[in-house]
C-alpha cells in the first residue's frame, strides 16, 4: 500500500532491537509464591528504537501490595533524570512512584507543572502534590480533560491509553510509548501551556499546533489535539486509506464518521477486525452490534477477554500505520473534551501495534 499524501510516510526507523523484559520477569516470579497467576510479567512487551519505546501492560491484576515492575515504575525513573521541567496532563493520577517522583523533582527545583481533570483533583495524591508546593490546574467544566502525557526537559514525550494510575498500569489492557524529539515535545508543551498558563480548555482551545508534521529519521508523525480539532474525520480519512486492512482495539467506539469508514472499508473487500471493550459495548450507540451483525464475512469483531478494561485506542491500517493516544473513538472526545493523538506511518513502528493486537485478539470472546 502507497500513501500518496504522505510521500514519506513509509521510511522505516533505524537500529530497531527488542528488548526482552527480563528484569519483570524475574520480579514477577519472585512474587509468584503466594500468588500463582503472578507468574507472567507486568509489562507484557517492551520495543525500543533510537527515537522511542512502545510498552504495553500485561495486566494481571496482582494484589495492591504486590504491584511492582509495571510501566508506572518506568515512567517515575524516567521522570527523575529531568534536569529543567516536567509538565504532565493527566486525566487520572493515582500511581505511587510516579506521585513520588513529582514530589522528589520538586525538592530537586525541577518546574513540575500539572493539569488534570477537575473529577478527580479531590483524590489523596493530588491533594499530596499541592501540599508539596506543586501547583495543579484543574479544568472546571463538565466535558472531559481526559490526556494522558508527560513532557520531560522539552525533549521526552511519554504518551498512550494508560491513565497514570495502579490500575492503568497493572490491570487494564494499555499502551503506553516514549518518544525522543523536541519538536514533538514542542507540541504537547504548547497544548499544556494552553491548560496550564491560558486555562483554556476543549473546543475553545486555540488550534496551534506548532509541528503538525515531524519527521524522525525519516518517519513520519503527525500530533493532534481535541476538541480544538475535530478528530474524528481525520481518523476516518485514514481508515478508507486501506487497501487490505484495518484493525483496531476500542475501549469505546461510537462515532458514526468512524464507523461508516470502517463499513465502507469492509463493503469493498477489505478485511477488518476489531476488539470492543466489553462494557458498554452491547448499546445502542457502539459499533459493536452493527459489525458483529453486518452480513459480511470480512468484517469480525470480538469483545474483549480482560475481566477489567480493555482500555486501548488504536486503528492499524495495512500494518504500515497506526494512530493512538487518549481520543476515544466517540462524540465526547471529538466534540469536547481535551485529548491527543499520534499517528505513526511506519511498518516496523505499527508492527509491535499488531503483535499487541493479536495477543488481544486472542484472549478475546468468541
């Protein structure tokens, strides 16, 4: 498949090597003595390039007091090597190490600014960050704050579906991927200056974007903001793209734009494949019972198979691109609230995607 549009959308990244999690493993296993399904690792993968690193969770669920090895562990150790800032837009914030490595950054005089939604600025850890000299803006208003990235020293981007909480790091299914570059951090700060310093918020927010585009190592990326943006048409240009196929993981999947893309795509041969959340998805506004019940043969869906969340928010297209980040594929995330999405147009890059999206496919219900 060829993307005219994008005549570099199909560089490949160089010096790509996977790294085994062998330290997770073993501290999986250590735990394992008293709980037998703590056998298998956190952090179900991790893939790494010289510009990025792609984790996903493996979410067992262990006990409370035996949640360790997991990405909110690896976000708080990348977190403590920032020298200058660190801004973090976070939609939920319950995780301990990373809580602790805002406070311990603050002491160090690192500039740690934080938004979060105004549901949730009543929680223990928030009220912790404040009483430690860190200043959180919260929204005040009844759509959805509803990002999830960080930005370390303007440099280090780390962004995904994972909330930076226990349960988005231990027992949901999530995606969670560090970028190295400074024009793409230049963005997400430019979208946290808006909540932070302006307060501006969902659909009155200006769209700025400083690099729409950025090319690293010959791959492109594209960023988008919402409600700014209106990103639900973009995702569906994207889907009627595909020439062989389109897969996708949904926590929620309710546009219509979206979900026309996708029916179109299989009315013309293409193949899909599609994994629902199971909450929420037997309702009248999901995807879900329009693709399950569609004649066609090509098109299959399956609710999840984690008795938690299914919590990704990904679309592969032709395993040469894939696009992800916090925006739900529904009215809500296109409409108002404040979310971010990438898309990646790299074969090697979106293969990791389609590993994960395999394995969920998988453990999903038949």
């Amino acid at each position: 498949m060829k993307y005219s549009f994008h005549p570099l959308a199909l560089g490949r990244s160089r010096l790509l090597l996977f790294l085994a999690t062998l330290f997770f493993v073993s501290v999986a296993c250590e735990i394992s003595l008293d709980f037998d399904f703590l056998g298998d690792p956190v952090v179900r993968t991790e893939h790494s390039g010289d510009w990025y690193e792609i984790y996903f969770t493996n979410p067992t669920c262990p006990s409370e007091f035996e949640r360790t090895g997991g990405i909110d562990e690896i976000v708080a150790n990348d977190l403590l090597t920032a020298q200058r800032t660190v801004d973090i837009a976070a939609f939920d914030l319950d995780a301990l190490p990373i809580v602790d490595a805002l406070i311990e950054l603050r002491k160090q005089g690192v500039t740690v600014r934080v938004v979060t939604d105004d549901e949730n600025e009543d929680l223990s850890s928030i009220r912790r960050l404040r009483a430690n000299g860190i200043s959180v803006v919260t929204d005040k208003r009844s759509a959805l704050m509803h990002n999830k990235f960080i930005v370390i020293d303007g440099r280090y981007v780390w962004t995904g579906s994972m909330n930076y909480t226990t349960n988005g790091a231990y027992c949901n299914n999530n995606n969670a991927v560090r970028f190295d570059s400074p024009e793409l951090a230049a963005n997400y700060e430019a979208e946290m200056d808006e909540m932070y310093i302006d307060r501006s918020f969902g659909p009155t927010s200006p769209a700025d974007t400083p690099n729409p585009q950025v090319l690293i190592n010959d791959v492109l990326l594209e960023t988008y903001f919402a409600s700014e943006e209106k990103l639900a048409p973009v995702i569906a240009e994207l889907v009627s793209m595909a020439e062989e196929e389109v897969l996708f993981m949904a926590f929620s999947f309710t546009h219509p734009d979206i979900g026309q893309a996708v029916l179109e795509r299989g009315a013309a041969g293409v193949d899909v494949r599609g994994v629902f959340e199971t909450v929420g998805s037997e309702t009248s506004f999901s995807y879900y019972p329009i693709l399950r019940d569609t004649p066609l043969p090509n098109i299959q869906v399956r609710q999840d198979g984690n008795p938690r969340i299914m919590h990704h928010k990904v679309f592969i297209i032709d395993r040469e691109v894939v696009l992800f980040g916090s925006f739900n594929f529904s009215g809500n995330a296109n409409n108002s609230n404040d979310e971010n999405l990438i898309i990646v147009y790299d074969p090697e890059f979106t293969g990791y995607c389609v590993e994960e999206f395999e394995t969920v496919w998988d453990e999903a219900r038949r």
